[in-house]
C-alpha cells in the first residue's frame, strides 16, 4: 500500500518554522492574479483595451495629434476603470471561492495576507502604466510609419501622475472589495457612486461645494494633466481619504475580526 | 498534541458550542462525532484560529493557533474540500500553498503522489474534480508542510469504500509514527475502525468521550429473547433501561449478567445475550445526538 512505502506521511520533528515573508507572501498573492482563467482574462484585457485605445487614435485623430504624450494619457481612463475591479477581486474572490479557508489557515495573521494583497495588486497598477507606455511608444512607430506626427516629446511629469492615478484606483477597488467583501456588490457600488455624486450634485445647491473636494472624478481628472496645483492635491487628498482609506482601515479591521467559514 | 478548554461558542441567542474540553495526544487518532450542526465544525475553526470563541480556548503543539509563525508546518487542516477556487489547477492549488509555507516544489509532487492523485488528475482544474479527488487534495493540502498534527473535518466525505480503507491506513500509519490526528464524522462506523479515542458532541456539548475500547465496553448489553413482549415487561419491572434495537432485540444500559438474571427469574428464553460492542455505541450515539438533530432540522 502507498502509505507503507511513502515515508512523507510521517510527523516529522521539527523546530517551529519561520512565518513567510511580506515579499513571500506578496509573490503568492501576485500569483493568485493570474493563475486562474479569469484572473488571466481580467489581465489580458486591460492590456488589450489600452492597446485598443491607441489603435482608435490612429484612425480617429488628426495626423498631427499623433504623438507619444497624446497616445499615453488617454489609455490610462479605461485602464483605471478596469484596474478597481481588479482590485476588488483579488480581496473578494478569497470569499466567494471560499479559499480564505486556506488562506488565513496557513497566515492567521491576516493583516500580512491584507497588506500582501495589496502590495500585488499595486504592483499589478504600476505595471498597468508600464503597459500604456508601451502601447503609446507603439503608437508612436506606427504613426510615423502611416504619416501621422509620431513626435516623441513626452512631459516626464505625466509619469508619476498616473502612477498615483492608477495606484489610487486599484486601491480604492481593494478598499471597496475588503469592506463589502461580495463582488457584485462591491463593483456596482464603485461604479455607480460616483453617478450617484454627481447627480445628487446637480440636484441639490448645497452638494455642489462638497463634490469638489469628495467627487473622485473630478478630483482625479488634474493627475492626466501635466500639472496638479497645490490645492488640487489637497482636494485630491481629500477625496482619497474619504473614498480609499476609510474603506481599507474599516475593511481591514473587519476583517481581522471576521469569522471565517 | 491539541488541547481544547472550556471553548464556547455563541451566535446572538444561539449556543453552538458549549463548554467543550478534550485533549488529543501525539501518537493517537481522536475521533470527534456527532450529527449535522452538533458543532463539530464550529468547534475545529475554533481550534483554528479561524472562528473567534465566545469564551476558552485551544492551543496546538502548546499554542493557540494564531500565535503558530507557520501553522502549516505544525498543523495540517482539511476543514471543508469543496473551498477551493474552482479555477485553479490542483497543482496549483498546492503551489499556492508550498510558497506560502516555505515547502519546495518537490514536496508538491510527493504528496500529489502520496494521496494518490496522478499527474492528469493534478493538471486538471479542481472545477472538474469529484468530491472524493477533492478530498485527496485537501488531504494533500493538509500533509503539504509535513506537519505533526491533522485536523480533518469529514475527510471521507464523497470517498468510495476503497478511498476510505486508503485514508485509514494512511491516518493510523501517521499516527503510530506519532503524529496526533483529529478527525470528525457523523457516522460513528466511519472512525471506528481507525479511532483511538472517542468524543462524541451532541447539541454542542460533549455528551461521551474517552478510550474507544472503555466506551464500547460501557455501551451497555444486547438481549434478544423468544417472546420480545414479555422480556420488555421484565426489563422494566427490573429497572434497566432498555432501548429496542433495528434488529428486534433490546439494548440494555446493564452488564449482562444483570440482564441475565432477570430473564432467568422470569423463567425467560433468551436466544441472544452480549455485550453491544459498536452497535451499543451506536444505539448510545442516536440517543444522545438525537434531540440536536431535531433542534437542527428545526432550525
């Protein structure tokens, strides 16, 4: 019999193993992202869209506005509507699929798998502007093989910017999956706040000031510039307070109380 | 080694789990019985870490749980099969896991080949698998970080007879190399056969446990006479509780010559007259469980 022969089934005595790592533990967790087919798709189409993006500049827009800068930002909007679901479902699918069984089984401490979680999927947005880089430079060739301008100045500003815009957005989706923890629910309510907002905004007199500082489509818009004063930042910190980090301390902390079944 | 003390839980009004204490010792397998929503579950996420107790505790290898730095190296846990992302490979499924824990790859292959899944099984995606491969994944999940205690929820849940025979080989040979085994079942012959010792939790209170053998031995005598109503009518008139059986006879709470006597004094003619063994334990089992299962259905 296989149980006679294969000593591994043996109790091993050992000393008391060290924990993983963050670094271990945000290696696994960028794994999960992509090791399922959905995961995979999910990753596969921001790719594709920010490539579609470009694609349509190519055939749409002046010849002379085909340069690298005006390929670049426009790709960063769809991207950031898609990187908020990634962001949720790297926190909700632990609770839908059940494998938070397994997760907080093996790490009972379940602040590190959080932050673990949230390193990858930060990781996942930073390489998100890595790809509309790639897909504006491409853009770029191409446009100067079919006639278009195909300048390469780029405003290295924009750079930083839409790391913080695109970081913003995955997190805000992680909050948002960490405090509702289900997925339908977590998506419909990040994307049909922000409409709530504004037409609550456009309805009543006394919102319209509120909005300014708490609207995240409005108080984002700045960062697909070349520049953000001072007082957007604050209305950008603002916003993000209220619509990022409220969500993941209230989820985290819920999460650290959560029984798990 | 695990140790449970006074572990209580409640959901608002509700006590799932009251007041449980037990204690499984290196080198034996424990089985924990009791029917659907006695709190067998409830009472092993516990132990987990992964349900916060109203009050006591547990700890395992002399901690509580969440105090372990790398729980799946001193701690194999199968506490539901199916809770797996149905998307994922097996192999995948227990790469996820060798990484967390710090476990080489080879580990992965070994143990996939320990629980006897095989390599087209493991490039499947768990989706497609059977609850019985389910099991042996999570089996395989269990065994992963080469741990010295399991916890295993219904582990033969959605195994064939060949399966279970399988795992009852593969926990006592793990026991007897002295690891520590917890294992829950609602079917009391499930674990007879691998267990050492018994605790059977009824209602969420534990209503029996100890040796197997003690509590085998205490389950009472199996009586079957040639006129069933007149050996009824002696066993009350004597006072020994007796329960009728599926098989016609009567189980009796008394030692046999007790039950003996008495059919004699009565001038009785007994055809069967034993110790119960299992099917006193089982008899025992139903009695003791059956209001939890009632309230269960209830609820």
């Amino acid at each position: 019999m296989t149980t006679a022969t294969v000593p591994t089934a043996a109790p091993a005595r050992h000393e008391p193993a060290a924990g993983p790592s963050l670094a271990r533990l945000t290696g696994v967790e960028l794994r999960k992202l992509a090791d399922t087919r959905a995961g995979r798709w999910l990753l596969i189409t921001i790719g594709l869209i920010a490539a579609a993006i470009v694609v349509v500049q190519l055939v749409v827009t002046d010849a002379a506005e085909q340069t690298f800068t005006a390929f670049f930002s426009p790709s960063l909007l769809p991207v950031g509507l898609l990187l908020p679901v990634l962001g949720i479902l790297s926190i909700t699918g632990e609770w839908s699929q059940r494998t938070a069984l397994t997760t907080f089984a093996l790490v009972p401490r379940r602040e590190r798998v959080i932050v673990a979680k949230l390193a990858a999927v930060v990781l996942a947005a930073l390489a998100s502007v890595l790809v509309s880089l790639a897909v504006a430079a491409a853009g770029t060739l191409a446009a100067g093989a079919t006639g278009g301008a195909g300048a390469w100045t780029f405003d290295w500003a924009l750079l930083p910017y839409a790391a913080v815009f695109q970081v913003a957005n995955v997190l805000m989706g992680a909050g948002f999956g960490l405090l509702l923890r289900n997925t339908p629910l977590a998506i419909v309510t990040y994307l049909l706040l922000p409409t709530v907002w504004s037409v609550l905004a456009a309805l009543i007199e006394g919102l319209r000031g509120p909005a300014r500082w708490l609207d995240t489509t409005y108080t984002m818009e700045p960062l697909l510039g070349p520049d953000v004063t001072a007082g957007q930042w604050g209305r950008l910190g603002v916003s993000l307070a209220v619509w990022m980090l409220l969500p993941l301390v209230a989820g985290l902390v819920r999460t650290l109380r959560r029984e798990v079944s | 080694m695990i140790e449970v003390d006074h572990l209580t839980k409640r959901y608002g009004p509700h006590t799932a789990v009251e007041d449980v204490t037990f204690r499984c010792e290196p080198g034996t397998v424990t089985g924990f019985l009791g029917p659907n929503g006695a709190g067998k579950s409830t009472t092993m996420r516990m132990i987990c870490g992964l349900t916060p107790p109203s009050s006591g505790g547990a700890t395992v290898a002399g901690r509580p749980y969440r105090r372990l730095p790398n729980p799946g190296r001193e701690i194999g846990v199968l506490l539901d099969a199916s809770a797996q992302h149905p998307g994922r490979t097996g192999r995948e499924t227990l790469t996820l896991a060798a990484r967390t824990m710090g476990v080489d790859r080879e580990r992965v292959a070994a143990t996939l080949d320990l629980v006897g899944l095989n390599d087209t099984a493991a490039r499947r995606r768990v989706g497609a698998y059977s609850l019985g491969m389910r099991q042996r994944l999570g089996l395989a999940l269990a065994l992963l970080g080469d741990p010295r205690v399991l916890i295993l929820d219904e582990p033969a849940n959605g195994l064939d007879p060949e399966g279970i025979f399988w795992m009852r080989g593969l926990l006592r040979d793990y026991a007897d190399r002295g690891g520590t085994v917890l294992l829950s079942s609602h079917l009391l012959r499930e674990v007879e056969a691998v267990a050492d010792r018994l605790v059977v939790i009824g209602g969420g209170r534990v209503v029996a446990q100890g040796d197997k053998g003690e509590l085998l031995a205490g389950a009472g005598t199996l009586v079957r006479a040639r006129d069933q109503h007149a050996l009824r009518l002696t066993l009350d008139r004597a006072a020994l509780p007796a329960t009728a059986d599926t098989g016609g006879g009567f189980v009796v709470r008394a030692e046999p010559a007790a039950v003996g006597q008495a059919a004699a004094d009565a001038g009785l003619v007994l055809t069967e007259l034993r110790p119960a063994g299992s099917g006193g334990l089982e008899q025992l089992f139903l009695t003791l469980t059956a209001g939890a299962s009632t309230k269960e259905a209830v609820r």
